[in-house]
C-alpha cells in the first residue's frame, strides 16, 4: 500500500504538470512550488523563534482556521506562524495574509520533499485543518515527535480509513497526537477503529463567522437600497442553476414589495447579462436592476435588484437582508451558509447539502429550510415571508444556532497545551 501510494503521488505530479500546459489552475499549483525549498529557506533564514504551522486544503478551510491562527499568535507572540496552501484558490487569495510569517504551498508529499519540508520548517506544533492526510508529511512528524492536531475534523462510514484496505491511512490518524472533531458521530467512528484520542470540539468556523459579524463594515449603497424595512432576500454565491429557479419563485414577493440582493459566485460579464436577461423574463424592467459597481446612495434606493459585481463584501452584506438563499445546493454543493446565520437570517438551499453538518443541524432546529426544486423554493420562500411573526421566530432560531455552537477555538488551544 506504501508503494501504491508513492505511485499514485509520483502520477499525480506527472498529471499535475502535463495539465499546466493547458490548465491556468494547474499552471498555479506547479509555479507556485518552484524553488520552494530555496524560498523556504530563505524566509525561515537564522531565526531561532518556534515555528507554529497550520496547513489549509483551500480558502474554505483557512477561513475555518483561521480563529485558531489568530488566537493561537495572540497567546503565543514569541512564535512564527508558518502558513501552507495545496490548492491555488487559498494560496493566490491569502498569500499576502499579514496574520502568517510565512505563506507557501504544500510540497507534492513524496518522501523526499516530506523530509525536506521538516528539516528546513522544524515546526513545534502543527494544525491541519478538516482534511488533507498526506501520509509521508504525517509520517515525518510522527517521526520526528512533532505535536500535531486536525481540527474541524468530520469523518464518515464510506472513507478509506474505516476499510478493510485502509490500514496506511489508520495509521496515520493514530499519529495525530489529538483529533477535534465537529460532531460525535465522527468520534464513535473513530472509535471503532481504536482512535481514541479524539473529542468532539465543534467547528471553528462559528467563532470566525461571529467576528466577521462583529467588524463588518457599512455599506451604504447597500444599506440604502434595503431601506427602513429592509424586506430584502439576499442570494449569496448564486450559480446559474440557482437563479433560473431564484427568479421565477421570486416573482410575487417582487410585486409584494420585495427586493433581491444577489452576488454570484461568477463575476464574468456573461454571467451578470445572463442574470440580467432572467430578471426581465420575470417582469423586472432594466431601470430596476443596478449592478453595485454603476450604483449610488440615490439611485439604488428604488431598484428591486442589486447586483453585487464585485468580490470581498459578502459576509457583510447579508446583515441587510431577511432571508437569506445559499447558492450551490442545484449544482455540487452549498456554500457557506453560517455567514448568513450569523445575523439572524433564516437560510434556504438546494438539496446538495448533505456532507455539510451544519447544514444538517440547522434544519434539525428549523432555521434552515432544503428544497429540492423551483415550486418548493417558492412556497418556501412565500411562507416565510408572508408570515412576519414567523420570520421573526426563525430569525432568533438561526442566530441562537449560531451563538450556541461558539467555542471549539478556545477547547482546541487549551487542550493543545498539554502537548
């Protein structure tokens, strides 16, 4: 299974590169990790501070770090913070992050560059965040008796760790020196493969979407175009299968007095004339849509849409709405919907929800509500906001869900400390 494995490392790094010819992706991740070593070296230099190192697959889970990275430098000043990407989306977005010392890719995990990446970053402690199990990187810092944790962690029956062939990636989950999961079902499975150095924590991401929450900033065109009542629906990170369901079951509430306040996941011209031409099809006239980027203070304030053609201000616009409809569920998955919840919106989305437990949990409480199709979203949306004292209920019910599942931050450092 180690040699499979090596195997199917060394191909991925052949496919990874073959694909950079053609691929702007691709192309990233293998420029990204040119001179890496050197660079590294460089930047580590002569300096004798410890290093703490927190890797993240992607922009998703650094977002879900990041509370911990932030705490964890505030109660540790005399640390290096040692920030690793696998992906290009994380890495070309917060290569720059001023809270990490160093910022860098992840090596492809082959032997050689596992040991490596080690001797050069001699980290004191490391965070992985939710996922990514590169058996030659967790090899090396088992080895060389590196405290390491995963946090955030959800595990599920199908994975190869609870397999009969699974036994290198059990192996290396016995490494982790603790596992923070998000809910106990992860914990009993884990247990049944004799891991138990493990708890349930819950999900950092509550704590980061709460200070968001708590530092979002004015947006006054926005804010003017939600008015007093603020009877707007926010989507957020809307695909094209979203909105040619979004616009049709929106139509009544639009003559009800309702507004619309989009930001699609694709900011590409073809996209935002695409979301123009189907709110025309459902009577919306031109001079009642208004792209963020044309708007002002006056102008928007009778629009029924506002189109968000821009990127960076999501979290704090939902703030503005009631509702709140979360793209992706019509396509591969949701996004984020706790940035929503966050402010007391009760959230809506499609059925690609599934591997998402706070999308599960939040149904379970009744502030979240899944549709399977445009006649559902419709009802959905018409009975909530047909019915102010139940809105107001749900409101409460999404910032209570919320509120309720802070802490995992604080339970992961305290806990980490006895390493």
């Amino acid at each position: 299974m180690r040699a499979l494995y090596s195997l199917n490392i060394f191909f991925y790094g052949m496919a990874i590169r073959i694909a950079s010819l053609f691929h702007a992706k691709a192309k990233l991740w293998v420029k990204g990790r040119r001179n890496l070593f050197d660079d590294l070296q460089k930047k580590i230099g002569s300096d004798t501070k410890k290093v703490a190192w927190f890797h993240c697959a992607s922009l998703g889970e650094f977002e879900q770090g990041r509370p911990l990275i932030e705490k964890f430098k505030k109660n540790n000043p005399d640390y290096k913070i040692l920030l690793t990407f696998f992906s290009p989306s994380g890495y070309e977005v917060r290569k720059n992050y001023a809270g990490a010392e160093i910022v860098c890719y992840l090596p492809l995990d082959t032997k050689r560059n596992a040991k490596r990446f080690i001797a050069i970053t001699k980290p004191a402690v490391a965070f992985f965040v939710k996922y990514e199990f590169w058996l030659n990187v967790l090899g090396e810092m088992e080895k060389n008796k590196i405290p390491h944790f995963l946090i955030s962690a959800i595990f599920r029956k199908d994975q190869i760790f609870f397999k009969s062939h699974g036994t290198i990636f059990r192996d290396a989950l016995k490494g982790f020196s603790f596992i923070f999961t998000q809910e106990k079902q992860s914990v009993e499975l884990l247990n049944s493969i004799s891991i138990t150095h493990a708890a349930v924590a819950g999900d950092t991401r509550y704590d980061r979407v709460a200070e968001i929450a708590a530092g979002a900033k004015e947006i006054p065109i926005a804010k003017s175009f939600a008015g007093e009542q603020r009877k707007v629906i926010v989507a957020g990170s809307s695909w094209p299968s979203d909105e040619e369901l979004l616009f049709p079951a929106m139509k009544k509430l639009f003559a009800d007095g309702w507004k619309l306040l989009i930001a699609p996941h694709e900011l590409g011209e073809a996209h935002l004339a695409s979301i123009e031409k189907g709110l025309r099809e459902v009577g919306i006239s031109a001079n009642e849509i208004v792209r963020f980027s044309r708007a002002n203070e006056h102008s928007v304030s009778s629009a029924k849409v506002l189109i968000i053609d821009n990127i960076g201000i999501l979290s704090s616009l939902y703030r503005y709405g009631k509702i709140a409809y979360i793209g992706g569920g019509f396509g591969k998955s949701i996004h984020n919907i706790l940035e929503a919840a966050v402010y007391g919106m009760p959230v809506v989305f499609g059925p690609k929800h599934e591997k998402f437990y706070e999308a599960k949990s939040m149904l379970e409480v009744g502030g979240a509500f899944a549709v399977n199709d445009g006649k559902e979203l419709k009802d959905v949306l018409e009975k909530i906001c047909g019915d102010a004292k139940r809105l107001e209920e749900l409101s409460k019910i999404a910032f209570e869900f919320v509120q309720g599942n802070r802490g995992a931050t604080e339970i992961i450092l305290e806990k980490a400390k006895n390493f």
